[in-house]
C-alpha cells in the first residue's frame, strides 16, 4: 500500500512542478511558453508531464534553448514558485535537477508521515 500512496504523491509533485514552471515560463507570452514546451517534445522528445521525471533532460534541452546563464534564471525562478506552492521557505539551491529530486523525496516522505504509514 506503501507504494502506491508513494507513486501517487510522486505524480503529485510532478503536477505542482509543471504547474511552478508553467509560472515560471509565464514571462514569456503564452505563444513562446507553448513553443517552448514544442521544442522540448519534438528536439528532445521530453513531453511536459514527463519533466517531473527527468528533470535531468529538461535542464538539458533548456541550457541549449536559452544557454546556461538563461536556464538557470527560468529555472531558478520555476523552483522558487515550487517552494511556495509547496509552502518552503528558504533559498533553493542553484542545481535544478538536485533540487528537484530532493524535494520530490521530502514531499513525497513528509506525505506518507503526515498519512501514518510507514515505509516496510
């Protein structure tokens, strides 16, 4: 049971973070957001609900996109609407893909908690 309420939250966090980048993203017009995530499927065959997963490629295909200095800057900006979606205080660190791998396991570990089950 464990680890379905573990994937289920998981895939949680997966939405409140395309819903943070999908913020983040919102500097631009709603034209460049949708060719954005265009480029990010067709170049780098990395679908929008998949970036929760690989945030590894999307840092990837966004350093190509906008160069380092600009995805750190989307990104950092995406991981900060992440921390307030979340409730998070504090800095995020400037490494996207750690980041993102770490909060996805205190969410998901401070959900199953919060649930009463624990880990078998």
């Amino acid at each position: 049971m464990t680890g379905i309420i573990a994937w289920d939250e998981s895939r949680r966090f997966g939405e409140v973070l395309v819903k943070a980048l999908d913020d983040a993203l919102a500097v631009f017009d709603e034209s460049v957001r949708q060719a954005i995530y265009f480029y990010l499927e067709k170049d780098h065959q990395l679908k929008r609900e998949e970036i929760p997963l690989k945030p590894d490629k999307f840092d990837q295909a966004i350093s190509k996109m906008f160069g380092s200095k600009g995805a750190r800057t989307i990104e950092l900006l995406g991981l900060k609407r992440l921390y307030e979606a979340l409730g998070r205080r504090g800095v995020p660190s400037e490494d996207f893909v750690k980041e993102v791998r770490s909060l996805r396991e205190k969410f998901v570990l401070s959900t199953i908690g919060a649930r009463g089950d624990r880990f078998a």
